[in-house]
C-alpha cells in the first residue's frame, strides 16, 4: 500500500470521532435554531403594536412592574408605563417593546425605514423630527389626537413648537429635557454666595459671575464650575446656543440653511466661555463621568448639565455622610443678558408612515400614545418637564424635590430652528469649534470662520440633496431670525 | 516557562522580563474592567479608581441573569456565531481550492473580483444589503443574521494561498488512484490545511461573536437580539456615569464564552497565530 494511502486512512481513523462530533453538533444547532426560530409570535385577538425606544431594558427589575410609582430611572418608569398599559387592554392591545441602545437608535431606525420593517411608534428627539418630516415619513397626529382626546393645546410652547411642521402635529411631545445649573450649596455657603433663605445667589449678568466665581475660587480653593470640557462638544454647543439666544441673537438669522458664526452674541458668548477657562475657574479635562463623579466629590460649585441628573442628585443629597448631603439645589440657568433662555429638546412619540399599517394598529398606538400623554406627571419624577402645560402648573409636580422652581425652563426652553437639518451633527461641529477656542486657546475669529464654513457646507450638502422633497413635503422653515424653540 | 530560558544571558532574562512586564500592561485594563464590575454603580458614581476596597458585589452580574432574554440572546450569539464560523470555512476552503488548484476561464478574473472584496467599506454596501433581506424578508431570522457574513474574502484569499503552499505530489498520487476531485478535496488536502482553518476559524468566530452593526439593523425583534446587542440594548442613556459597574459586568459576561473558547483550544490557537500545527 502506498505511504499517503496509509496516512490517509489513519488520518481518518484517527478523525472519525471528530466527525461524529461535529455532526452531532451540527444537527444539535440546527435543532435548537429551528426550536428558537419558532418560539414568539403573536396570539390571536389582542391587537399587537411595537415601540422602539432607546433608555435601556430593565426587564429584570421592572418586568412586573405595572404601579411607574414603584420604579426609578427613565428605564423603569417607562416599563412600568408600557406594562401598566399592557394590564389595563388585555386582551385587547398588546405593546411589544422593542429596545435599541441609545447611540445607535437613530441607525437602525435609519435601516428599518429603508427596509420597510416599521414600528408601531417611535421615540425620537424633537431636534431630529425636521430630518425625518422633511423626507414625509411621519404621520400627521392631530386628526388621531381630536379623535382620542389628546388636548393639543395642553402642550407646552416648547413641546408644541418642537412637534409642528407645515401645519401638522408630527409627533407627541414626551417631555423637555433642558440644561440646569446643579449647585452645591454647602461650598456656595463657604463662599458667601447664597441668600437669607439658603438659596444660591445667582448672577444676573457676565460681569456678577466672573466676579462672584473669583470670589468662590478665593473662599473655597475651588472651581466655580464643574465643566464637561472633554469629549463632549455638546456641552459646549448647548452653552454657546443658550448665551446667544439670551442675547436676543441666532445662529440662523438668515434661515435654516445658513449658520453665522461671526455676529457679536456668538463672539460674546464664547469670550466668556474662554475667559472662566483660562482663569480657571471651572475644572479642565473632564468628561461626562469624571464631571459627574467631581461634582457629587465636591469638586466645584456649579454644575451646568441636565434636567435628567436630578432624580439622582437629589436621592444622593438625601443621603448622609457625602458633599451633597442637604446641599444640593438645581435651578434654572440664570438669565446673564437680556432675556431668559436655555438649551431644550424634548423626547417625543411618532408614527412613521407605514402603507402595511392596519387601522386597527393605528388606532391601537394612538391609543397608547394618549395613555403616555396623560401619565406624563409619571414621567417627571424622572427629572424632565412635562410637555403637558397643565401638568407643569399642578401642584402634583410641584411637590416633587425642585420642580416648583423648573417650570419657567419648559417655558424658555430654546434649540435650533426645528427645520435646520442634521442638527445632531451641526451641534456636533459647534462643539468642537468652541472647545477648540476654549480649551486648545484656538483663535477666536479665525476658528469660528472655519467652524462656520464646515457647518454651512454640511447644510449645504443636505440643501442639495433634499431640497426639492423639502418642498414637496410642505415644510416651509418656521423659524425666523432669532428664533427658535423658545417662546420668544 | 522552561529553566532553560532563564539558564541563558542576561539579555535571555531582561528579554523575558520585558515580556512580563508588558503582558502585565496588557492586562491591566482587563483586570480594571473587572475589578469595576464587581463594584455598585453607586459606589462608581463617585469614584472610580478604588479598585481593590470593599464593598465588592456580584450584583451586577446578578442583574444581567436576572433578564430572561439574556438566555435567548446567548443561544442566538451561539447559533449565529458556529453556523457562520463553520460555513465560512466550507465556502472558503472550497473557494480556495478551485481558485489553487483548478484551472477554469475567467479564474483569474474572478479571484481578482473576491479580492476586491477586501477594499469594500461594510457601511458601502450595508443599506442595499439591508434592502434586499427586506425584500427576501429574511430580517428577524437567523438565515438572515447568517448568509450576508459568508461572503469573505479574506477567507478566499487565506485558503487560496494555503492551498497552493500544499505540494501537488500529494493531488497527483490520488489522481493516480483514481479518486475523484471532491475526494481529492476532502479526504487529501482539506486535512492537510488544519492550520488555515484554525485561524480562519477563530477570526470568524470572533467576528461573528463580537458583530454588532448588521444584528443591529437585522434584528428588530428582541428574541432575535444575538449577545451584543441584546446588552447594548440593556444599557442607560447615562451607563457611562450611573451604570458603570452593570456595563463593565455586560463587558465580561460577552467576553466569558470566547475566553472559554480560548481556555479549550488554546493549544490550536497559538499554533494557528504561530503559523504551526498543533501537536
């Protein structure tokens, strides 16, 4: 017998049981795929929705859970909603959640739109409805809304301007998440900085705050603020846009599709930005965590950040034994110009336009959405304003930590103009350019133009590429010069 | 570590002690990662750099079983992942075969086409491959999470170069046996590629494991979510700051069956990477 004949068949032998095994492992796979591949599906009778929403699962603490009183955190609250609702329509409708991580939501929903594979509802922020209403993907809601009781007028101005395009309600607004000052009371106290009731002594122009945070950094050692200055250009481009709306000012005078960098607000707002960093006067290097963690350590005075960090700051102000123990109080962002105004975006519910949609679906998910409008004083314990005017006004939610003294915020609450696209990157881009000025030390001028520029050719980009369906669509920009958002 | 390395020079020993020292740099961050799934996120609200003080606690990974969807999503991961590592190998190794050994019209051509493979960027050719599951309808299923990831060319281009290394006195002998070309295949020189295959096969398994943007925009539906992103989906708005310690367990619980994996086959691993055959 020739050698390789030999080593062929000991190879085999020697194979054989591999073999086995791996086909035995083959089969066992394929079984246990076909089980998996038919276990789901909907029973018969109850109407089945989806909800895809970021927030994260917390099924494992909250499955069960139906009373939102019981659980915390935006994850819980909203389980419990979905399963409070789920209880109550047995039977009848059953909503199937569908949760995707945060940053990659607005992708796959990207995908599923392009793929035809739609939800029943969606959670999108307001400051990205324009993208998708622009491209005729969502739903007109106000007939559904007349038909299930939902009260358009109730919404706030912020959540209500943040919904409507080309005459249409697009969307149901969840909340207004906005930026606050988080401020530790026990160091402002070290520094003479608080009033005869306890309260933080806000300042009332640039000139008081540069003045009252020297004096802090003299009394205390520490930094006025505690700033997100690394690998977070949104802190610094809801900053800049809150500075320069108090001012009365716009990063789009001239309409949606051009941003301008060089009027005297923005420079205004980022001078003082630049001037409390290079005198230190708020921390350096820090993100969004290490900001946090300083904060609660007792690191700085001031922490601008948002409405959503006050069910946490306020559980660990209650707590004994740590910086923020009965020290703690959020407000506002004080008005440093002339009128009041602060960065806000909301959470909102949309339908996307889906041709395979029953009406029973359809009325099912309007059903629900009004369901989530009436529970909206649920949703505040999680930090964030109503989107309901009358649940802000009632005395319900001013009885929870702080929120008496948070409604104005829903009020003043100000973004982009809601029909300028890309917005997510085109704050992207802002924050970069005045963290570049800010902290690298990045000519002020100079930069801005640059930013400017990559800002208007993005926009520009996208002009070209949807301008015509822009138009088809019906959406005529609605903000003017100066404003955005807000009520102003 | 035998005594023979350490009987050599000084520059034997200082050699090795770098090694060390760097192995242990290495770990660093993964014992970091550990250390902070073992602690509360609360604890990590505030500081994070007090690695080995008490309170240590197991209920972050408490909190990931206690999701019964984890259990789904891990049998997922494993269907996804084996059915892919084991049909990358077969399409690969047959590919690489009759691109080595076989001669047709238009050979060169086409293996200069799955090559070109390699220069495609994934985000290019995803939105028309999402389009065309949809209209197969295929999204939501394993067929679906499966078949787009056995185009590799990677695969093609590491089997044919394997294949042609293997010396045709080998082919020719059985030839002369009158076997047939599949047999030829199987029974001579497919064995004879164990190696390629080793390290094909790890690199698949580990991408088919660790792949997050096709299961992404594949799979709505969370019982079909594979391990990643079914975690992915578990995690906060904020998991940076207020779930630390819940997103480092996330971290750990993914990479325990690799490192499994790896504890099992460790011998073929480092064989394969080495470019060797096991013993």
């Amino acid at each position: 017998m020739k050698p390789h004949r030999i080593q062929q068949r000991t190879t085999r032998r020697a194979r054989s049981p591999l073999r086995r095994l791996a086909v035995a492992a083959c089969l066992g796979l394929a079984g246990i795929a076909a089980f998996a591949q038919g276990q789901g599906g909907a029973s018969g009778g109850e109407v089945h929705i989806t909800l895809a929403r970021f927030f994260g699962s917390c099924d494992a603490e909250y499955g069960q859970v139906t009373d939102p009183s019981k659980a915390s955190s935006e994850c819980g609250i909203i389980t419990a909603l979905t399963n409070r609702f789920n209880a109550r329509e047995a039977g009848r409708i059953r909503v199937d959640t569908q949760v995707v991580e945060h940053s990659a939501y607005y992708q796959q929903l990207g995908a599923r739109i392009v793929g035809g594979d739609l939800p029943s509802i969606a959670i999108m922020h307001s400051s990205v409805l324009g993208d998708f209403a622009k491209r005729d993907l969502l739903q007109p809601l106000e007939d559904g809304f007349a038909r299930e009781g939902v009260d358009v007028a109730d919404f706030t101005p912020h959540a209500r301007h943040g919904v409507s395009f080309g005459g249409h309600v697009v969307a149901l607004p969840y909340d207004s998440h906005a930026a606050l000052w988080h401020i530790n009371l026990g160091l402002m106290k070290q520094a003479g900085l608080v009033d005869e009731k306890g309260h933080a002594r806000l300042p009332a122009s640039v000139e008081e705050l540069l003045q009252q945070a020297r004096a802090f950094k003299r009394a205390t050692g520490k930094p006025y603020f505690v700033w997100l200055t690394l690998n977070d250009p949104s802190f610094f481009a809801r900053s800049v846009l809150g500075l320069v709306a108090q001012q009365g000012g716009s990063l789009f005078p001239r309409g949606d599709r051009a941003v301008d960098l060089t009027t005297p607000q923005v420079r205004e707002a980022v001078q003082f930005m630049r001037t409390v960093y290079a005198e230190g006067l708020s921390t350096r290097n820090m993100d969004y965590s290490a900001a946090l963690q300083a904060f609660m350590a007792g690191a700085g005075g001031v922490m601008p950040n948002g409405t959503w960090l006050l069910g946490d700051l306020t559980t660990r102000a209650a707590k004994p034994g740590n910086p923020l123990s009965r020290q703690y109080e959020a407000v506002p962002e004080p008005t440093l110009f002339r009128q009041p105004a602060t960065w806000a975006d909301s959470h909102v519910w949309v339908m996307l336009r889906n041709p395979r949609q029953t009406p029973q679906e359809r009325d099912a998910a309007l059903r629900f959405l009004r369901f989530l409008n009436d529970e909206s004083l649920a949703w505040a314990r999680t930090g964030q304003l109503p989107a309901r005017q009358s649940a802000v006004d009632s005395a319900a939610f001013k009885a929870l930590p702080m929120r008496a003294s948070l409604g104005p915020v829903a009020a003043h609450g100000t973004g982009l103009p809601t029909t300028v696209a890309r917005q997510s990157r085109v704050m992207g881009v802002l924050g970069d350019t005045v963290a570049a000025i800010v902290v690298s030390g990045e000519p002020l001028e100079a930069t801005l133009a640059k930013g400017q520029q990559r800002i208007n050719r993005l926009l520009e980009r996208e002009s070209r590429f949807l301008g015509a369906s822009a138009v088809e669509a019906g959406v005529a920009p609605t903000a003017q010069a100066g404003v955005s958002h807000g009520l102003r | 570590m035998s005594a023979r390395v350490w009987q050599n020079g000084p520059w034997d020993r200082a050699l090795m002690g770098a090694a060390i020292v760097l192995a242990l740099l290495w770990m660093l961050p993964l014992a970091w990662v550990f250390a902070l799934s073992l602690k509360s996120n609360a604890v990590l609200m505030e500081r994070t750099d007090a690695l080995l003080t008490t309170p240590f606690t197991l209920r972050n990974y408490a909190d990931i079983l206690a999701n019964p969807a984890v259990f789904r999503w891990v049998l997922n991961s494993c269907v996804v992942a084996l059915a892919q590592t084991a049909l990358v190998l077969f399409i690969s190794s047959l590919a690489g075969y009759g691109f080595a050994r076989c001669e047709f019209p238009g050979r060169r051509i086409a293996f200069a086409l799955a090559l070109a493979g390699l220069a495609v960027p994934e985000p290019a050719v995803v939105i028309p491959l999402h389009r065309i599951f949809a209209e197969l309808g295929l999204h939501n299923s394993y067929a679906g999470l499966i078949l787009p990831r056995l185009a590799a060319p990677f695969g093609v281009f590491l089997m044919t170069q394997f294949f042609k290394a293997i010396p045709r006195e080998l082919e020719e002998a059985a030839l002369m046996d009158n076997a047939s070309r599949w047999k030829i295949f199987w029974r001579v020189i497919l064995p004879q590629t164990l190696p390629a295959q080793a390290t094909l096969g790890i690199f698949s398994f580990l991408a088919a494991w660790n792949d997050y943007l096709w299961p992404l925009i594949s799979a709505t539906r969370p019982e079909m979510y594979t391990l990643t992103l079914g975690l992915a989906a578990t995690q906060t708005n904020f998991a940076q700051s207020e779930g630390l310690g819940f997103l480092m367990a996330q971290a750990v619980f993914a990479a325990l069956p690799v490192l499994v994996l790896y504890a099992f086959f460790q011998r073929h691993i480092v064989a394969a990477v080495a470019g060797g055959k096991a013993a």
